[in-house]
C-alpha cells in the first residue's frame, strides 16, 4: 500500500460524566473518521487523562489523577484494540499514563492495528512539568512499529524537538513519525510544530501532529489546550512550498484528513532536490576549541570526526505484539 489517508485529531478534553461516556465519544470519533475512509488515526498526548475528569476528587489532584487513569489502563486498551479490528483501521490511541516494568509512571501511546496487534512508544524526554511536578518518568527506548502500510515512529510531543529520536526511527525504515502532543500555550505549540517540520525536513519523510484542545479547568494537567493538527513533509517536489500538506483551524475540535503517498518518501530519499536524510552524517566535524581565540584567522588541520554512533538512540524493530 502506498497512498494512505491519514485523519489528525484537534482532540477536545472535555467534562464527561462516565466511563461510559467517554467510552461513546472514543467511539463516534473513531467511526465519523473511518466513515471517511482514513486508514491511520492519530489521536493526542495525554487525551486519555479526560477520564480523569469522571471523578472529580481524582481530577483535582495532580497525583490522584495519574492513579485514576493507570487503573483504567486495560480497559482504555481493549477499546482501541476492538475498535481498530471493528473498522479496519490504524489507531495511535492518546497517550496514557502508566507503570511500565520498573514501577515508574511513563507517558505511553499505544497503536492498535486492525488484525488485533498492539505496540507502544514511551515518551523519551520529560517537560520541566512531568519531571519537577508531576513525577513521570523517562522511557527506556526508542521503537519502530509495522502497521499494514509500513513503518512508523512516535515521538510523543517534547520528543519531537530532539532529532536524534526521529533519525534513529527514520533510520530504522519509519516513513511517518506520529507526533502527539499536548500544549498548554500557542507557544508551546508552536515549540513542538517547528520541531515536526524540522524531523521532516531531515528525515525527508510524513510527520503527522495531533493536538489536544480546549479549556479543562477542572483537570490541572490538561487545563489549557492549544494547537491545530497538521501533516508535514518537506519542501521539495511534489510537497506544497512550506511542506505542510494540511493543518487544521486552531483550537477548533476537528479530525483533519490528508492523503499521502509513501513511495514518495523514496523519490524525496534517492532524487529530492536536496538530500538530507543521506547527507546526515556529513554534519559530524569537529574544531579544535582554541580556534576561535586565535588572533589571526586560520583553516584548521583536518580532524576527523567523532564517532557518535553510540550517542544514537537504538531503534527496537517490529515492537508489534
């Protein structure tokens, strides 16, 4: 399969009575997006934290709320999982808190294919918030997951401001990096957008971000939301002039579809205009660190460059279940 039509979530977090209730409105979101023929939905960061929301003693506190949503867990998987074999779709559910083997509480996001098989991305790297305040941990690695139209990588939001995650992904053959996010700002917002477009540009590759959004005042970690969804590639070819192929209307709630095609990702990789993604490790040089004391401009000996390849984080292949 080459062309895929991929449906962004604008997600609003929302006031909801019930497990229940919640549970409907998963469902109509996933059913107006698949009446639509999209084959990969990408929900946003932290959008299962809502269910905080059904208790308002949990909702209210930071922790409490963590707690609320990590014993949820098995059952906000079992309704992705049935949900993406019901349609025939791709699921990257919203990112969840929850214990991963060494106790810690880790930001995961979990995609669910059709034929019943899961697999997950732990956030990388922690906000000042997750880390000084609300106490989320780190994840251990970097993986790669085959869904039935290839290979895709995550990179939950934050993470995608750091390069390093992408490339290991793009290098481990994902063609779409998934970018859910949550942000509480427009600068915030924007933080994570210019990290996207930077990955695809890169990386010559898709990168789908889908934001939560909204006001929550009853839920402090999920209080503001702000963002619009978008589908990035780079500016080359046959990709709009500033690479975004789509983006939706801020803070509106909002699914937004675009198709792509993923052979072009080897026409950008083999014959783009420009060849980022091969050149990549011609960037590694180095100068020796008197050089820019020296009175009299000079061109410095050859140095060559340092090997970086362990400073990479190892892509886990085929972390499907």
């Amino acid at each position: 399969m080459t062309e895929v039509r991929i449906a962004a979530a604008q997600y609003p977090i929302e006031l909801l009575p019930s497990y229940g209730a919640w549970e409907a409105k998963l469902s109509r979101w996933v059913s107006e997006a698949a009446v639509r023929r999209a084959q990969l939905l990408v929900f946003p960061e932290y959008a299962a934290m809502e269910l905080a929301g059904t208790d308002p003693a949990a909702a209210a506190d930071l922790h409490a709320s963590l707690d609320h949503v990590v014993a949820l867990g098995e059952r906000i998987d079992e309704l992705h999982r049935q949900l993406a074999i019901h349609y025939g779709v791709t699921i990257l559910g919203g990112s969840r808190p929850c214990r991963d083997a060494r106790g810690a509480v880790v930001n995961r996001a979990r995609l669910f294919c059709p034929d019943g098989r899961t697999g997950y991305q732990d956030k990388i790297v922690m906000t000042r918030f997750e880390r000084e305040i609300w106490g989320i941990t780190g994840g251990e690695a970097v993986h790669v997951l085959d869904a039935p139209f290839g290979r895709v990588g995550i990179s939950i939001c934050y993470d995608a401001e750091f390069p390093l995650i992408a490339r290991a992904q793009a290098e481990a053959g994902a063609r779409i990096i998934l970018v859910p996010s949550a942000t509480d700002s427009m600068q915030g917002y924007w933080r994570v957008r210019i990290g996207a477009q930077a990955r695809a540009l890169e990386n010559q590759c898709y990168v789908v971000q889908a934001p939560t959004v909204g006001q929550a005042p009853w839920l402090p970690s999920l209080d503001d939301n702000h963002g619009a969804a978008a589908i990035y590639g780079p500016p080359d070819g046959i990709a709009p002039d500033n690479g975004v192929f789509a983006v939706g209307e801020v803070n509106r709630p909002q699914w937004l579809f675009s198709d792509v095609r993923l052979d072009q990702v080897d026409v950008w990789r083999g014959s783009g205009t420009v060849l980022p993604f091969l050149h990549w490790p011609e960037q590694h040089v180095a100068m020796r660190p008197d050089d820019a004391r020296r009175d009299e401009p000079a061109l410095p000996a050859p140095i060559t460059a340092p090997d970086r390849s362990e400073d990479r984080p190892e892509p886990i292949f085929g972390s499907l279940e």
